[in-house]
C-alpha cells in the first residue's frame, strides 16, 4: 500500500507490494513453495495517530464506528466486532469497559504534515518488524 498525499486513496492495488507480500508468505510458510495466489485484495490502512484502535457511539446509538486496525486487521478486527456487538446490543461488558471506547483521538493534521506523519508511522512500524524479528523483512511496506 502506498502512502498517498492528499485524498488519492486508489493506492491499493500494487504489483511490487503484492509480490513482497506473497514472499512474506512463503518465508512464514516453507511448505506452500510454488503455490499460485488466486486473489488479491487492498485498501485503505485505518491508522489512529496514537497507534491505537478507537471504536464508539458516533452521537447516536445508530451510529456506531471502529477504526485504528494499523497492521493487526484480522485479529484486531475480530475484536472490535465482538465490541460492537456489544454496543448494538448496549450490553456492558469488559469489551465496552477499555479505554478505547468512545475515546478522543488526535485528527490528523492537513497536508503536507500529514504526509510526513503517515512517513514517521511507517517507519516506526518497519523499525518494530526488524526489533522484534530481525531475520524477517519488513511487512509493512507502504511505499
């Protein structure tokens, strides 16, 4: 996924990070040498300025919203589910009692601060990939 200026979101669709990602997939997973990827998908990264997710009522018990997945999706997505349902629900539960429901985040700032903010996550986050797993390459590549 490419970092883009501006409201330019189409992105999403990259060979070279597809090709990246697909060698990221055979190094975690020796055994599917060879395989042939059928399928492709991107979009938009969800990222809070804090590196936090936040999820909540936007003004109206209709309105619910989750965002801040940056990098965990799935797993992190799985949750914010389970929260939301909750919510719809308007149950009280440990998942509607964290710190990232209904929480204030950080807008983020216009262009070109944006950008370099955008930068700055991206390279911490390929800063954490090499910390914690140096023999791996980064994953997150958002050029």
């Amino acid at each position: 996924m490419s970092i883009r200026y501006g409201s330019d979101m189409d992105g999403d669709l990259n060979d070279q990070v597809f090709a990246g990602l697909e060698r990221d997939v055979v190094q975690t997973f020796p055994s599917l040498e060879g395989i042939a990827f059928t399928d492709r998908w991107g979009g938009p990264v969800s990222v809070t300025l804090d590196m936090a997710p936040a999820l909540g009522l936007l003004g109206d018990e209709r309105v619910i919203y989750s965002l801040g997945c940056m990098g965990h999706g799935v797993s992190m997505t799985h949750l914010n589910g389970a929260t939301v349902a909750d919510l719809v629900l308007e149950r009280k539960t440990d998942l509607t009692d964290v710190f990232f429901v209904n929480r204030r985040t950080l807008p983020w700032p216009p262009e070109p601060i944006r950008a370099l903010t955008a930068r700055a996550i991206r390279g911490y986050m390929r800063w954490e990939d090499r910390r914690f797993d140096p023999t791996r390459p980064s994953v997150h590549r958002l050029d």
